[in-house]
C-alpha cells in the first residue's frame, strides 16, 4: 500500500455517537452526572498524566464514599485504572469528556453481558458514571484473578467466537462500529512533530476510504472492540472479558484481526501461537486476502496513535512510538515492543514485567522475512504473477 492518492481535508467525524446518550438504559446513567454537579469539559486541552490522574482519582472516591487508601495504578493508557484494596474496586478514569457516551455504554454492555450469562466484568453498585475535573469516570468489581498471557491466546479465541454468536441487544441503544473514531482525537492531542502529525491525518484519510469499500465475508455481530490478552482476566481458570470502551455492533473481522496483526506485523506471537487461536475461533482473518491488508494497516495506525498519548512518559514509549512510526512508513526492520498500559513499563512475557521484551533473534529473523516479503509481493509484476499462480 502506498502513499499516492491521498485526499485533501478531513472529513470524518466522531460527534454522532453523542445522540446514543437520549436513548433506553443511557439515560438513567446520564443523570447521575447531573447528581454529581458537573459540567461539560470536552474541549479541554489539559494533558493526561498519571498525576493528574491520582489526583482526579482521590476526588471521584469521595465523591462515591470509596477508600482510596492504598490505591495502585494498574494500566495508563487510554484509560487510568486503579485498583482500590480496600474496596475491591477498580476504577476506570477516562481522559476527556469526549469519553462520556462509551462511559455510559460500558456500564450498560456489562449488565447486558451479565444478563447473557457471558463471562465480563462486572459493575460496582454506585452512582455512575461521574464526572471529575473533566474526566469521566467508572467504577468496576475487582476480579481476583490473573491478566491474560500469551499461553491463553486459544481462550481469547473462544470468547470472541461466543461474543460474535449473540444477538444485538435490545434493552439499551448499542452504537455503531467506528472503526477509525479515536485516531484524529489522539493525533490532534498527541505531543508529537508535525510532520508526524501531517503524516498520520493523510493516512487516516487513505484508510477511511479503503474501509469504506470493503465487503466483510462474515455476519455484523456485538464486538470487543479492543480485543487483545490483555484485555482478559483469568479467574478459577476461566477467561473474563473486561474493557468495553469500545464495544459495538459491527464487523467481527476487526475484532480478530488485531490479534492476525499482533502475528503477523508486531511479531508477538509464534505460528503455533497464532493457529491456536485461529483453530479456537473457528476462522483465520488473514485468508481474506483482499481485505486483510486493509485492516492490518488500520490496527496498526491505531496502535501507534494509542501509544503516542503517553510518548512523552517514558524514554521506552518514545522509542517504540519512533519504531512503529518506522514500520506504517513503509521501512519495515524494527519489532515491535507490547506494552502493558503503564507509562513506566512495557508487556512483557515474563511474569515480572521488568524489562523491555527481549525477542529472539529466530523470531525477529521470521517476521524480517514476513514482512520483506509481503513488501516484495505488492510489486505489480510480482503480484500479477502470484494472482495467476493461484
């Protein structure tokens, strides 16, 4: 995929989920921010920072009668959570007001989920979601267990093959997929150069009108929306889904491809990794050759712009966001590094967390090679031969 052809202007736009927030189980949520006496704040600029985020996170706990002594920051990322001990409660701090509707939606999609009987975190039982100082804010039953690791990629399979199988729900209003609904906000909020910035809205307009051709093979069903490991707790060796922030009724294509991306451009998994969770799934995304590309590019867009909000916490986050800004420029050579969520420190294999991941020099020798040959298949005279071949 190249650069040529990119359109002038920018003419997506993320306000149309805001009506959800007049419609069915959304508008009970909403009162409660009039309870709290809040006010809009969509449009502040403030950056988010872990200290900004304790601070807001000691307010919002008065505010719900919850102990926040002991409070530990478990993910900074899109999202701050805490995990509050004495209360067995995690709470969810978004970072604007422009949050506010998925905020109401996740509230609805956990009861909905639990009303399904299908395994999801579950809601505390306090007024919500609140708002404070501008954030949005949640707050969630600590589940005690264990975040999902690389050995349970089949589980993470067999949840979106059952999530995929429900039916859309009827109680409340679930939104639309928006595929692409976050990337300008972060682009336009992101402390990074403006040729990045120049770089990343020419690619945006490109994908979206690539999106907007393809014709999905598989049935529009509910989606995770962000479906990775760890965003799967395991309890009593069991997996729970947790994080609805972008729950949908869309494409299931979108939700297994993210992982078909990890594979195949991150290289965070091995071929026997990745079949596992194609086998549980019951469908490998990557066989859609025609419309794959296309999202692999997308996840990888997304996953660079999420991780540029925090480019300027760590010396870590800033060197992969450079690394991955390599690889959506076309200069594939560099692997990618999973991170947690937390401003400090990446995902790693090991349990501990300590480290950058160290891949090994077999693995990166195989993605190198994945990738220098995909390169080499989009050469026209090359592709027209593949395409007779096949």
């Amino acid at each position: 995929m190249t650069g040529r052809g990119l359109t002038s202007g920018l003419t997506a736009s993320c306000g149309h989920h805001l009506a959800l927030a007049t419609s069915g189980d959304f508008s009970v949520s909403a009162n409660a921010r009039k309870v709290a006496g809040v006010t809009d704040a969509t449009n502040d600029t403030t950056p988010f920072s872990a200290a900004i985020a304790r601070e807001v996170l000691a307010r919002a706990c008065a505010l719900a009668a919850l102990d926040s002594n002991g409070a530990r920051m478990l993910r900074f990322g899109e999202n701050a959570l805490f995990h509050l001990p004495a209360e067995a409660v995690v709470v969810r701090i978004a970072r604007t007001m422009d949050y506010w509707v998925d905020a109401i939606k996740e509230v609805a999609v956990s009861r909905w989920l639990a009303s399904t009987g299908f395994p999801a975190t579950t809601v505390q039982q306090v007024t919500q979601p609140l708002e404070v100082l501008g954030h949005p804010i949640t707050f969630w039953q600590f589940i005690d267990g264990r975040n999902g690791t690389l050995a349970d990629i089949a589980h993470l399979g067999t949840l979106l093959r059952r999530l995929h199988a429900l039916p859309r729900p009827t109680g409340f209003d679930l939104p639309d997929e928006d595929i692409l609904g976050r990337v300008l906000g972060r682009i336009g909020r992101a402390p990074i150069s403006s040729v990045d910035k120049d770089f990343l809205l020419c690619r945006f307009n490109e994908l979206s009108a690539e999106v907007s051709r393809l014709r999905y093979p598989l049935p529009p069903a509910p989606t995770h929306g962000d479906a990775h490991v760890q965003n799967m707790m395991i309890r009593d060796n069991r997996p729970v889904f947790i994080d609805f922030e972008r729950f949908a009724w869309g494409h299931p294509e979108w939700d297994i491809s993210m992982t078909a991306t990890e594979y195949q451009t991150a290289g965070w998994w091995t071929d026997a990794e990745y079949e596992s969770f194609t086998e549980a799934y019951g469908y490998d995304i990557t066989s859609w050759t025609e419309g794959f590309p296309v999202l692999r590019t997308v996840h990888e867009i997304k996953m660079t712009t999420w991780l540029m909000q925090n480019v300027n916490e760590s010396p870590d986050i800033a060197r992969e966001y450079a690394a991955r800004m390599q690889t959506i420029r076309g200069r594939p050579g560099v692997l990618w590094h999973p991170f947690l969520g937390n401003a400090r420190q990446p995902k790693c294999r090991t349990s501990s967390c300590q480290e950058i991941c160290e891949l090994t020099n077999r693995r990166m020798t195989r993605v190198l090679i994945r990738q220098r040959l995909m390169k080499v298949s989009q050469i026209p005279h090359v592709s027209a031969r593949l395409q007779r071949a096949r």
